[in-house]
C-alpha cells in the first residue's frame, strides 16, 4: 500500500492496524528506568497502608501520585 492511500485510510478514521506490523512498535519515552529512593520507615508504612486499602501494589500507588503531581504542575 502506497503512503497516499495510508494516509487517506487513516484520515477516514479507516482501521489500519492490519497495515502495520505492531510487534515492533515502540513508545518513544515510555522505556522504563529504574532508580532508588530512600523513604522512612513512618512513610513506608503509609504507602503500605495505602496500597492495600486500593488493592494496589506499593510501586504502584508511587507511581500513581508522582504521575498525579507532574500533571498538576504541567498544566
């Protein structure tokens, strides 16, 4: 299929997945990292707490807020 008639599908609102080989896509900026951070014993355990009363894991609900407060502060 010619990038014309690609694009057109795709303007349409045409499904074009069948088009694209998705085993290799990627998402640029999304690869994660690992890093270490040191937290008090006090803000651990309400991090547990936390966790649990969402059902939840503790690397979650960090990740959660972190995510929360970056969109706050984007905006």
């Amino acid at each position: 299929m010619k990038a014309k008639d690609f694009d057109k599908k795709f303007d349409a609102g045409q499904d074009i997945t069948s088009h694209l080989d998705l085993s290799r896509a990627t998402r640029p900026g999304r690869e994660p990292k690992r890093v270490n951070v040191d937290f008090p014993a006090w803000m651990l355990e309400s991090l547990d707490r936390e966790a649990k009363r969402l059902g939840v894991t503790r690397q979650s609900i960090i990740k959660l807020w972190i995510a929360e407060r970056l969109e706050k502060t984007a905006a």
